[in-house]
C-alpha cells in the first residue's frame, strides 16, 4: 500500500526543523520534498534556555510548547506548497518536538511541541511522543532511528554503521544480520563545536561553515586526552545523552586554569568527535571484509572532521548516505515519518537491544485530526 507521510524533525543543535514528505510504500521509501525550516531567532533563544534548570520553567514551557507546534504548523505547510500537495494526501504526521531534557537516568525524557495543536492547525493527524513507551519499558527512549536505519540500508552479510552526526553522534551498526543490531550515542558531534564558535567567532553565524576555523587551529594532544577521559565514552551501551552532559561549563570546567588559544580548543574539539567515535565503533575481525560507514546529518558537510575521522579509520569504507539513496540532511525527518507510518500499522518501532527495553513497543500517540 502506497502512503505518504510527513516526519517532523529538531535536534538537539537546533539549527532548525526538518520536515520531510516521503512516500512509502511496502519496504520502499522515497523522498518526494523536503525542507529546513529555521526557528526565529527569539525562539532559538527561548529554547536554549529551556534546556538549562531555570526560573519559571514551567509557564515559559507552556508558551514554548504551543510556539513549537505553531513552526512545525507553518514547516509542514511549506512542505505540503512545496510538493504540491494538500493535507488529504498525507495519512499522518510523525513529530518529534524539540528535547528540552533529556534524563535517562532519572527516567523521563521531554519533548515540546504540542501535538493537539499541530493536528488543528494542519488537519493532518499527528503521532508525536515517541519516546515515553520505550522508557515505561525501562529503556533509554532514544535512540530510536537504528529501527529505521536497519529496515532500510542494513545489507545481509556485510558489516555496515550508519553514524548520524547532529549536535549530539549516534551510531547503528548493522551486522547484517537483524538480530544482531546495536546502536547508541557515542557523545557530542557539534553540539560543543557549536557553543565554542558562537561564544568566540561572534559573526552571527551558529556554527562553523565546513569546519574552516577548526582546520585553521592546532590540536592540543593533552586537553584531547583529559576530554576523553569523561566517563561516558568508556561507559557500555545502552546508553543516550544529550546536550545537558556536554556543555561549554563542562568544558569550562576541564580548561580551567590553562591559557589556550580558542582556535586550538576548537580544533581539539573536533578531535573529541571523531576520536570518541572511532573508540566506540565495533572491533573488526580479521575476516571482516572491508566495513562500511555511512555519515549522515549535518556534520556530513564538515569536511575537515570527516577526513580526521577517515584518518582514525583506515580499514573503513566512509562515504554519505547519498550513496544508499538518502539524503544526509533528511535520514532523521524520514526516521519519524516512518515511525508514524509504523504506528499507523501498530508495528513496533524500538529496537529493544538498542534502547534496553524490556520488549518491542508500538511508538507513539495519536492526535487526529
Ligand atoms: N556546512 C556545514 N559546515 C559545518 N557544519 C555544518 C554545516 N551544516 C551543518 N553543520 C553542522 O550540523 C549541525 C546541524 O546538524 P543536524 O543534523 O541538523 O543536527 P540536529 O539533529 O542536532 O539538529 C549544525 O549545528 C552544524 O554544527
Ligand atoms: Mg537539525
């Protein structure tokens, strides 16, 4: 059966909101549009501050939550003019909302973005809260795109990682084999890229076009090695973080006393990816034939840290999801397109070896619209 779906997208870098149609149908998809919809500056703003313990957290939660949904409202409509289509022809709207906290270890996780609302505005219906079944199952409620990732590139026989590079990194290794599928945050991507550029290159851009400054810097071995001594690296899965652990006071914290140059610290950060990375990606055997890496979100533009990255990897064939149909920028918004559409069929969509829930769920809630 052929249905179109819309998935609704913002990461932890909240740089914007992905919005991507796609059609599925049977096993196949396909991306027919899709878009980034920047949040207004204010917003940005307001969110950011949302994800730190603050005063009056829960009226600015509130007025936040309706704001969210107005801007995934106004994303899918720009979407639907886009493609040439009316809400009719979409059967639902998977919405991730904005993560505003994310505490596997206190056991919640809370997105934004008031599903209700997004049904009224685009009278599509909407399946949002995707992640609260899976942590009621003692899971980590995230991540949850390794389903997805191995219902659509994994290949029998061959070992292959999809490494999704947003603000934080996450990794799916695909064995080949379906029950043998993992996957988990490794640690920042960009989120820490991000929060340096903007305190020390002030030039109103949010992060650091194709990693140009970071390439113009040194590495500092010994503030890399301190870095990657945080316990999360060395921690086993299953596990998730987001932006909460790694912060510019983090950061701040294990700099204090030493007198770097902020291009140096920048480089060093990109280190941090792509070693804490390269750490955490399955031992080969011998017998492996040559494993494959597949970059997607938006550090895949980041030119200077995929090729540190190769340099870690030798043995690793690296390459875009271009390469398995996929556009890097839209492998996420398609993940909860298709979490929708597999809530529209109460199929699961957690991976309980990825997250640690106890067993399979169906993801979600309905919205009708
Ligand atoms: N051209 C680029 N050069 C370097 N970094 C980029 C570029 N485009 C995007 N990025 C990085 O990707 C981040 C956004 O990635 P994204 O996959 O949307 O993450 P999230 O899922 O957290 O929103 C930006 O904040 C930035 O760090
Ligand atoms: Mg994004």
């Amino acid at each position: 059966m052929k249905e179109r779906y819309i998935g609704l997208m913002s990461g932890t870098s909240m740089d914007g909101i992905d919005a991507v149609l796609v059609m599925i149908d049977g096993d196949e998809l396909r991306v027919e549009a899709a878009l980034c919809h920047p949040w207004p500056a204010d917003m940005a703003y307001a969110l950011h501050a949302l994800c730190t313990p603050g005063d009056n957290e829960i009226d600015r939660l509130g007025v936040a939550d309706r704001q969210v949904a107005q801007e995934f409202a106004t994303a899918t409509q720009a979407l639907l003019a886009k493609a040439g289509l009316t809400p009719a022809a979409i059967r639902a709207i998977g919405s991730h909302g904005q993560t505003i906290r994310h505490r596997p270890q206190l056991r919640f996780t809370l997105q934004i973005g008031n599903a209700a609302l997004l049904a009224a505005l685009t009278g599509i219906d909407v399946i949002a809260d995707f992640r609260t079944m899976d942590m009621a199952l003692g899971g980590q409620g995230a991540p949850l795109v390794p389903a997805f990732h191995q219902a659509l590139f994994a290949k029998p026989g061959a070992l292959r990682v999809v490494l999704n590079l947003g603000g934080i990194a996450n990794i799916s290794v695909l064995p080949g084999n379906a029950g043998g599928v993992y996957g988990f945050d490794t640690g920042p991507a960009n989120t820490l890229l991000d929060g340096w550029y903007r305190r020390h290159q002030p030039d109103g851009c949010n992060y650091d076009a194709g990693g140009q400054w970071a390439a113009s810097g040194r590495l500092i071995p010994t503030l890399l090695e301190k870095l990657l001594a945080h316990p999360y690296f060395a921690a086993p899965w299953p596990k998730s973080t987001g932006r909460e652990m790694f912060t510019l006071d983090w950061l701040d914290g294990e700099l204090a006393g030493s007198a770097y140059a902020p291009v140096d610290v920048q480089r060093t950060l990109q280190a941090l990816t792509c070693h804490s990375i390269a750490r955490q990606l399955p031992a080969l055997d011998e017998a492996q034939s040559r494993p494959e890496l597949y970059v997607c979100g938006g550090g895949a533009h980041n030119a200077p840290l995929l090729s540190e990255l190769a340099s870690l990897l030798p043995t690793w064939r690296i390459a875009s999801t271009f390469d398995l149909g996929l556009a890097p920028d839209w492998v996420e918004g398609a993940a909860f397109a298709w979490l929708a559409q597999r809530f529209i069929h109460r199929k699961p969509g957690n991976l309980p070896a990825v997250t640690g829930a106890s067993r399979l769920a169906v993801l979600g809630a309905l919205y009708p619209a």
